[in-house]
C-alpha cells in the first residue's frame, strides 16, 4: 500500500510538473534529467511514468497492464542510472564537489521498486490498515522529497566561474558581530572570491539585531578576511529568498551567471528562486564550523518552505 500511495503521488507530481513547467522552472529535473532527449520523446516517457503510476496505485490487475507499468519503471529506472553515471562522471573529472551517491540513485531504486511491485499479486491490508498505511505515505513523500535534497543537492559544491556571488543574510548580534551562521556564510564567499571564480560579491539580509544592519555587518567581516570594499556591494532589502534573488537579478543588469552561498538546507529554496527571475545560478553550500543547534528546526521549517515556493512556480 504505501509503494501504490507513493506512486499515485508521484504520478500527480509529475503531471503537475509537465501541466506549468516553463523556460524558467521544470520541476522534473529535480528527480530525473532527460534533457539529453528531444522534447517530445522525453514528455512521452513522463506521461507514461505518470500512467503507470496511477495504474499502481489503483491497483489495476490486468496482466498486460501490470507487465507494461512494470516495464515503463524499469526504463525509467535506467534513465535513473545513466544520470547516476554523469554524476559520477562529474564528481571524478573534479567539476563538482559533492556526496558519492547522487539523488537520483534514491529514484533509481524507487523505480526498480515500483516495476518490483507492479508485478506482484495484491494482498489486501487489513481493514483499515490501507488507510493508515495510505496517510503514512503521503505524509513522508511530502517530509522526505525536500529533506532528501537539501542533503544531496543541497551538499553539492557547484562552484565554477560567475559573474557575482551572493551570499545570503543570517543573524546579526547586537554588538554588531555575525553570528556563527552568518560568519560561515560570509568566510565561504570570501574563499571563492580568492580563488577567482567571481569579481563581486553582494551581501543580502534584513536589520540585524542592533543598530548594525546585517549586510554591513558581513562587510566588515569580508574586510577582515582581505576582500576590497570596492569588489562588495549590499543589498539591504534583502529581507527573505525572493527579494534577495529579485534586488540582485536588478542590480546585476546584462549578468547571467551567479553562484549562490547559503547553508544547504536552504539551496533548493534558493535555487527556485533565481530561476523563478529567470537567472542561472549554481550553489555552494557553506562550510559549517558546527552544525547549528537549531539546526533539526531550521531543515523541518524549510520543508514547509520548500514546498510554498514549489506551488508558487507552478501556479
């Protein structure tokens, strides 16, 4: 019941990504890249994922239909895997940085599932065990989706040559100090700005809480660390995600390509973001001195985060 329940919602999923993707927003690429593709081939094999999966999930058992929605997961299992492949091609050539397992490894073997259990005869659960098992699954399809990408996409080094780098706000003490957030934040862009990969580096936040806004509080600590003032420009408007990918899209007229600096729980948000301006933008995790007390409520707070966003790009 909960491998049916996780294909029905998968199938929706997938439906809605391919009913409002745009030049600036697919929601497919979060779990499967067939670019490679043309167009149209590649829309054929999302429809009859989505097929399928709804045959799953409404457990139709008809032998031809079962050996079909069978064999449309296995494909989609191995398209799951070439991704893996270039992943890992990626990771060896030194272009990205990042864990060894990709997420798209996580669907290669959800697939693999699926196709598993199309095949399988049904066993119905015990009166009112669907139910309860149904609720189970969806509640940890909504939970995990996001939290699996904040580990894997968002632990993913993308940085390469940019035009900027935009570091997003964090706490600000009183005194004026950065708090340890921040300062990661902050230290991060600094060594990206060293190692040449881009020529400015824009600070966005909100008040801080003193009289020492935010932004300039991560100034001073980028002087400290032997970045020119010349090279930083603030934005202090910068209040949440959207603002500060909308103020840096403005205030960086003719420039495509920007690497984005923030803890990795928050980069998928990030990432939706800027293509939401319809800017590249490639993401880099800040390197954490600690792991952040709060940090269990800071990832459960941007799930419901993440998923706010998703249904802002798709409505």
């Amino acid at each position: 019941m909960m491998l049916r329940t996780a294909g029905g919602i998968f199938g929706v999923f997938i439906l809605a990504n391919l009913l409002f993707a745009t030049e600036r927003f697919d929601g497919n690429l979060w779990w499967i890249d067939l670019r490679a593709l043309p167009l149209a081939l590649s829309q054929i094999v999302l429809l009859a994922c989505a097929a399928v999966s709804f045959l799953l999930a409404f457990n139709v058992r008809h032998p031809s239909a079962r050996i079909m929605a069978a064999a449309v997961f296995l494909i989609v299992s191995c398209m799951e895997t070439a991704n893996c492949i270039a992943y890992w091609t990626l990771l060896a050539e030194d272009r990205i940085n990042g864990y060894p397992m990709p997420f798209t490894v996580l669907f290669a073997l959800l697939f693999a599932a699926l196709a598993w259990r199309a095949m399988r005869p049904f066993a119905p659960p015990a009166k009112g065990g669907g139910v309860l098992l149904a609720g189970v699954a969806f509640a940890a399809c909504l939970f995990l989706f996001p939290l699996a990408l904040m580990y894997f996409f968002g632990k993913t080094d993308y940085a390469r040559q940019a035009d900027c780098i935009v570091v997003f706000g964090a706490r600000a003490y009183a005194d004026g100090r950065p708090s340890q957030a921040l300062a990661d934040r902050v230290r991060t862009a600094c060594e990206l700005y060293k190692q040449g990969l881009a020529p400015v580096l824009i600070f966005s936040g909100g008040p801080g809480d003193g009289a020492v806004h935010e932004t300039e509080s991560m100034r001073r600590l980028a002087m400290e660390l032997g970045v020119p003032d010349a090279a930083i420009r603030l934005d202090p408007q910068g209040l949440n995600t959207r603002a500060t990918a909308r103020n840096c899209v403005e205030m960086l007229t003719g420039k495509t390509r920007i690497l984005a600096v923030s803890h990795f729980y928050h980069l998928p948000r990030v990432k939706m973001a800027f293509q939401q301006e319809g800017v590249e933008v490639f993401t880099v995790p800040a390197k954490e001195r600690y792991t952040l007390t709060k940090m269990p409520w800071l990832m459960t707070r941007e799930v419901a985060a993440f998923w706010t966003y998703y249904l802002r790009l798709t409505t």
